[in-house]
C-alpha cells in the first residue's frame, strides 16, 4: 500500500492489514512527516520482529488511532487503542513484562500451561517520545484491566507510569531474561521510534 511505501515500517502489521482513515504526509529536509487518524484492521503481529512476536501473541487485532505524528521516519507521538476478540499470550510474555514493567496479571488457578487464552483485549494507548501509557480501553474502566478471561485471567495496567518504550521493546524480544543494552530483536522495534538505539 501507499502507506507501507512511505513508512516501511507499517509493512509489519502483516499482509492482510488495512488503514481506513485520514494521512497528511510532507518530505521534509530531515525526512519524512506525516500525521495519520484512523483504524488499522486485521492486524497481525507475527511479523514485528525476528523471531516473530507471535510467538509471544496471537489473535486478529485492531488499532485505532485518535492521532500518530511520525517525523523523520520515526513515531514520536501518538494515542489510540488496541483492541481484540479471543486470543492467545504466553506466559512468558506475562512474566517478563509484570517484571521489567510492572505489569499486574493474574494467572488462572492451576494453569500451568505455557500459552494462556483471553476473550477480550482493550487498551488505550499513548506515545510521547521515549514513553508509553498504558489504560484500560474497557468501557467501564474498571481496575484498569487490558485483558480478561472467564477463565481467570486478568491483566491490568502498571501502578507506576509512563513505561520506557525500549522496556516494552526488549520484552518482545526472544531471549528468556531482559537485557540493557537491548537484544538485537529489539532493536527492529526501537527503530520504529524516536529513540537512541544500541550500536
């Protein structure tokens, strides 16, 4: 798509996603700017990094933007939601982001099993530079869930925020511990923003 053209970066929502909404772009001397509102659909996140992050998620997801500013190639600021019916997390993702963020999850009793199943996901999402905020995109707001289960599962929000993006970025990675400086799969996902990447 013509999107995926500007940003290449955009081609790792998967091959089946679309953008329906509004672009305003301009070639800048420093490179390219653009503002874009609206929704991707049929995400697929199997191709943000490599070892791909279905690995760690998976499910048909949507992302809504109120609005995403990219400058210089880079996303710098941006709000909106991420939303999903059904789908599947590892509980090794669980595990590294309720440590390197302060995640709050709780696991249903007596699961053991390495992927666990939710119905709904929902959050509200906020950029700013090298920060993430992350809310629940729930209606009612309550305890500030992302994701639940009739099974058990509950995930909320971090207590302390905003979260460092490179934080989030390392915990999609592939390695069993988090790592400064970043793995080398993280780093495809912090180039997507406005950070100082490791060398």
């Amino acid at each position: 798509s013509l999107l995926s053209v500007l940003f290449p970066a955009l081609e790792h929502l998967g091959p089946q996603s679309k953008f329906v909404g509004y672009i305003w772009f301009c070639q800048l001397p420093d490179g390219p700017a653009a503002e874009l509102a609206g929704r991707f659909i049929d995400v697929s996140l199997d191709r943000l990094s490599q070892p791909p992050i279905g690995e760690l998620l998976q499910g048909g997801f949507t992302i809504g933007l109120s609005y995403l500013r990219i400058q210089r190639g880079k996303l710098v600021r941006g709000e909106g939601t991420v939303l999903a019916e059904g789908g599947t997390i590892s509980r090794r993702l669980l595990d590294r982001l309720a440590t390197a963020v302060g995640l709050l999850v709780r696991c249903p009793d007596g699961d053991s099993s390495s992927w666990i199943s939710f119905d709904t996901l929902a959050i509200q999402f906020k950029i700013d530079g090298p920060n993430l905020v992350l809310h629940t995109g729930f209606a009612n707001g309550a305890h500030d869930v992302l994701a639940y289960s009739k099974q058990g599962l509950v995930v909320q929000s971090p207590s302390v925020q905003p979260i460092p993006i490179a934080a989030i970025a390392n915990c999609l990675s592939s390695p069993t511990e988090i790592r400064v400086p970043a793995s080398s799969e993280a780093v495809t996902l912090l180039r997507w923003f406005d950070l100082t990447v490791p060398k």
